[in-house]
C-alpha cells in the first residue's frame, strides 16, 4: 500500500522502479520475446565497436606495410561484421517494438475490459474524452517503454561501456583528453532531460484536456449550433489549442537548444583529440595514425547514445507516466459486487422493493424507505416530478448500482443472490434516449450477438409494427445507421429499440420515459408495440404522459425519493387532494388549453 501511495504521488521526482517492474511485467507472456531483444543488445555493444578497431587495424597493420592480401582480407571481415550488425540491429528493432505492440494490444483489451466492469459512478464523474485518453493515447505511450525505453537505454549503456573500454585499451590518454568536454555533456544532458520532461507532462495534460473538450462538444454539438454559441465555443477551444501548442513549443526549444550544444561539444572533443593526438603522433610517443583515424568513429559511437540517453530516459518517464494513470484506472476496483451464484434461465417476474434506501454520495438519499411489490405479468407505472427518483429505481433494479439499505428481491430471491451478468440478461431497458452503434438496423438489433437469427428480428419486428418503416430504409435491415442514429427520427430510433428488447426475449421489461419525446402519429405505433412488449411479462414503465399508463396494474407516485401514492389509476383518481390526481389534471388541462 506504501509503495502505491509513494507511486501515485505527482510530486515526486524520484524515478519510480516499482513502476517500471510493474510495466516490464506486462510482458511476461512475451519473455521469450523481451529475452531475446536483451541478449541482442548485449551482442550489439561489443559488435558495433569492432568495425572502427578493424579500421585501425586496417591503417597500422596493412596499409602502411602495403599488405594487399592482408587488407582485403580485413574489408571482407568488416563488411561480414557489418552485414551481421545490420541483421542483428534489424531483429533487434523489429522484436522491440513487436514486443511493444503486443503488451499494448493486450492491455488495451484489459483496459476496456476493465472500463466496461466499472459502476456507472465513475462514468457520472469522469469525462468521456479523460477515458478515451486512457484508452488510446496513454497506453500507446506505455509502447515505447519497450520499443524505445528499458532496452534499448540498456544497449545504449552497454556501447558506452564497451566503446570506453576499447578507447582506452587503444591509448588511455587520448581517451581523457576526449573526455574532459563530458562534464559540460553530463550538465547540458540534465537540464534537458529535466526540462524535457516537465514539457511532456504538459503535453499529456493538454491532450486529455483537448480530447474531453472535443469529445464533449462534437457530442452536443446540436446544443450548441441551437443556442449560437458556435463563436463561444470556438473561443475556449482556441484557449485549450494554444496550451496545447505552446506545451509542444516548449519541448521543441528543448530539442533545438539541446542538439546544437551537443554536436558543439562533440566537435570540441574532436578537435582536442586532433590537436594533442596529432602531436603524439607526430613524436612517435605512442598514438599511432590508425588510433587517430579511429578515434572520431569512437567519439561518434560515443556522443550519440549520450544524446540519446537523455531523450530515451525522458520517452521512458512518459511511457511511465501514462503507465501511472492507465494503472490508477486498472487499480479501481468500483465494481457491482458479482458474488451470486444463482443463474436462471427465466424469471417469473415477481419484484419487491423492501425498505430500500439508495444515495449516489454518502448519506444523501435519492431513495427513503421504498416499499413496494410487483407481481409476475403485472405492470407498474412510475410518476413523478424531475428528481423524484424514478430512473433511479430502473438503476438499482439493474444493479447499475448497489444500494445502501433495504433489500430488493425478484422471485423472492435478493439480487444480490444472482449472478450479475445472467441476471441483467433476464431484464431489458428502452431508454428514453435510445443509442444507435454505427451499423446496420440487424447490427443494432441484435447488438451483433449472432444468436438471433435475421428470421426472428423481422418477426419481432412485424409483431412490434416496426417492420413497415424499416422496409422502407434503403437496404432495409442492412440499411447503414450512422452513429447515435442520427439519420433516423426519435419514433424511428424508439422503435428499433423495442425490436431489440422484443428479439431478446426478456421476463422484467424496463420502459423509461419511452414515448416523452414521440409526435401523436407515432404515438400510436409505439403504443401498439408497447402494449405487444408488456404483455404476459412483468413491466416497469415511467411516463410523463399519464394517458400512456392508464393500463397499468398499479400506479406508483414517487415525490423526493418517496412514495406518496399507489394503486390503480382508478383509485388514485378518486383520491381527493392526491399527488396523482393533481398531476393528471394539469395535464389533461394543458392538453385542453392546447387543442384551443
């Protein structure tokens, strides 16, 4: 828990190695794999060295003695080495970033996985754009903690050891000569990876910032085209795009600042090296012309994984910060508990609501002492203000959340007795606000379980009355629903909805505020398909339109989270002062007022 805790502080500027375990853990069903890209490194190092150590060779050995056989001989070993290197470095690469890929492309599935397991909660408090995020840009960061990160940072470490090694078995005192530039390198390379790094996680803020701004608007932008505020909008996003490109500017003057005073100090080692070793050479005091000759290709291979080690260190620590917020996701575990065992293969549709006590936060009840019984094919309608509670009572029926006090009970079993899944499978909701996936009308239908068959959808469909709009549709039931179902009208989309509610079969059927939105022509198909969809199955349904529950075994009228009145719509009726008289007199006296 202590480890968590120290892992999860932003402030922190210690590289966290629990982290990093726990990332290069992701790839233990690919060790083989991450096994082979380590031991390719390790080759690599002393591989790469040999070629400008045979060049020495090559100058000091057999050029100056003009042995051809010998040189030739040593061009045809430095070109094999360098068609090794080549293959290597190819396999290696290649196999790093398959590795990358492959850990991605699992965690993204445990990502979602994960998302589409959480309580409706976190959902209620976290931005769309804020997950997609962590879906997709975070965990395509976590990629380069492989392809670009540990191993490749430890080839790099390697070459050094092993270059430094070999330049001052070739003449230790050229090697400090080279090496007396490299404090200004250590320094130059701190400060931009410090400074790099707090760009980055500029960035990163900034790109989950952009993605829930965009998201959000792009999704509402019928609210906002309605209301004019296009030119508003535009503004807070040229506010949001502007600290999004200075936080890439910022990184950019790092680079542009960083490479230049790189490649002067490199050239400054060179030219020392030049001057003293030129002058050793010159007196036969030991450095011989193929040193000198070698010695720049050394300080190459040298500077660079210097360079780049300051700009892998800082890939590897947003690798490890998107790992950090794509953990923090995996580690919430604001599940629906699933510890029922029961499952049925049909329910008889008995629901009681027994002292039931719901809040979203801590003691702030939605729902007070809820008390009510639905018998098997009975239907219950629900009225009440805006807040009353009445979706609330569908989410705790669904177990979209658990509540904190009472019991609710369906076939006199507690569903909390159920197993999650097989239990939801029994119950169908028709939202209100129906959601259409991109796809065909079948797709949507069937929400592409392939044990329905095209014969039961069109059957469903002619029972509902649905199937005389959908035959019109070009293509019919393979006609392209763009997405959200923006191409169909709300009768229309409704109606798709109670086909799919109908194809699946369910025993409790869930109808919430299904015909509030509905003009009076389409009113009479979706009343029909209602009236198809509640028969011989136990029904929920919440209205505004009183004059669509008059049907309805029992009236429940719900004020702040409790209920005030239940019975028939008769009885209500003739309840003097009541809740539910009150309400279907406005009604039918605005109805009035309108029809003049």
């Amino acid at each position: 828990m202590g480890n968590n805790q120290a892992k999860k502080d932003p402030n922190k500027n210690k590289f966290d190695f629990f982290l990093l375990k726990r990332v290069i853990g992701l790839a233990k069903p690919y060790r083989m794999i991450f096994a082979l890209a380590g031991v390719l490194a390790v080759v690599l190092a002393p591989l790469a060295t040999m070629r400008p150590f045979l060049i020495q060779k090559m100058v000091d050995d057999y050029i100056f003695v003009n042995d051809i056989k010998g040189l030739t001989n040593i061009a045809l070993l430095i070109f094999v080495l360098l068609m090794a290197e080549t293959i290597l470095r190819y396999i290696f690469n290649f196999s790093a970033g398959w590795l990358g890929q492959s850990v991605i492309r699992d965690l993204r599935v445990k990502v979602f996985q994960h998302i589409t397991r959480l309580r409706l909660t976190y959902f209620d408090r976290t931005a769309i754009g804020t997950a997609t995020t962590r879906t997709i840009n975070d965990i395509e960061t976590i990629n380069t903690v492989f392809s670009q990160g540990v191993i490749t940072i430890i080839a790099d470490v390697l070459t050094l050891i092993v270059v430094l090694s070999i330049m001052f078995y070739t003449s230790w005192q050229l090697t400090l000569i080279c090496l007396t530039t490299m404090p200004f390198l250590m320094v130059a390379s701190y400060i931009f990876k410090e400074k790099v790094k707090k760009s980055f996680q500029k960035v990163r803020t900034q790109i989950s910032r952009m993605n829930a701004f965009l998201q959000e608007r792009i999704t509402g932008m019928r609210t906002v085209q309605i209301f004019n505020a296009e030119e508003d909008e535009m503004t807070k996003f040229k506010t949001i795009n502007r600290s999004y490109t200075q936080a890439n500017l910022d990184s950019i003057l790092y680079y542009a600042v960083f490479y230049p005073v790189v490649e002067i100090i490199s050239a400054a080692s060179l030219g020392l090296m030049v001057w003293w070793g030129a002058q050793q050479s010159l007196l036969e005091n030991g450095v011989t012309l193929g040193a000198l000759v070698a010695f720049p290709i050394y300080l190459n291979m040298l500077f660079r994984p210097i360079r780049m080690l300051a700009d892998k260190f800082n890939t590897l620590q947003m690798g490890l910060v998107a790992a950090e917020r794509v953990f923090t996701l995996l580690d919430r575990d604001e599940f629906i508990k699933n510890e029922g065992t029961i499952k049925p293969d049909k329910l008889n549709g008995k629901v009681a609501f027994e002292d039931v006590f719901f809040a979203y936060r801590e003691r702030d009840y939605v729902l007070k002492n809820l008390s009510f019984d639905i018998n098997p094919g009975e239907t219950l309608a629900i009225v009440g203000g805006t807040g009353s509670g009445k979706t609330t009572i569908i989410n705790i029926l669904n177990r979209f959340y658990d509540i904190q006090k009472g019991a609710i009970k369906v076939d006199d079993q507690d569903i909390r007795n159920y197993e999650l899944l097989a239990f939801r499978k029994r119950i169908a909701v028709v939202l209100q606000d129906v959601f259409l996936f991109s796809g065909t009308v079948f797709e949507n239908i069937t929400l592409r379980d392939e044990r329905y068959s095209r014969e039961e959808v069109i059957a469903a469909a002619k029972l509902i009355g649905a199937d005389r709009f959908i035959e019109k549709l070009p293509g019919g039931y393979d006609y392209k629903v763009m997405e959200r179902g923006a191409t169909l009208s709300m009768g229309q989309r409704q109606l798709i909805s109670f086909v799919r509610a109908l194809v699946f079969n369910p025993d409790i059927l869930i109808l919430d505020e299904a015909t509030s939105s509905i003009d009076p022509e389409t009113e009479s198909v979706i009343q029909f398909a209602i009236e198809t969809l509640i028969a011989k199955r136990t029904s929920i349904i919440i209205a505004h339109r009183l004059s669509t529950i008059r049907h309805a075994d029992n009236i429940l009228v719900l004020d702040k989270g409790e209920i005030k009145e239940f019975g028939p719509h008769e009885e209500l009726l003739k309840m003097e002062n009541g809740h539910y008289r009150e309400l279907y007199e406005m009604q039918f006296l605005q109805m009035a007022e309108e029809d003049s």
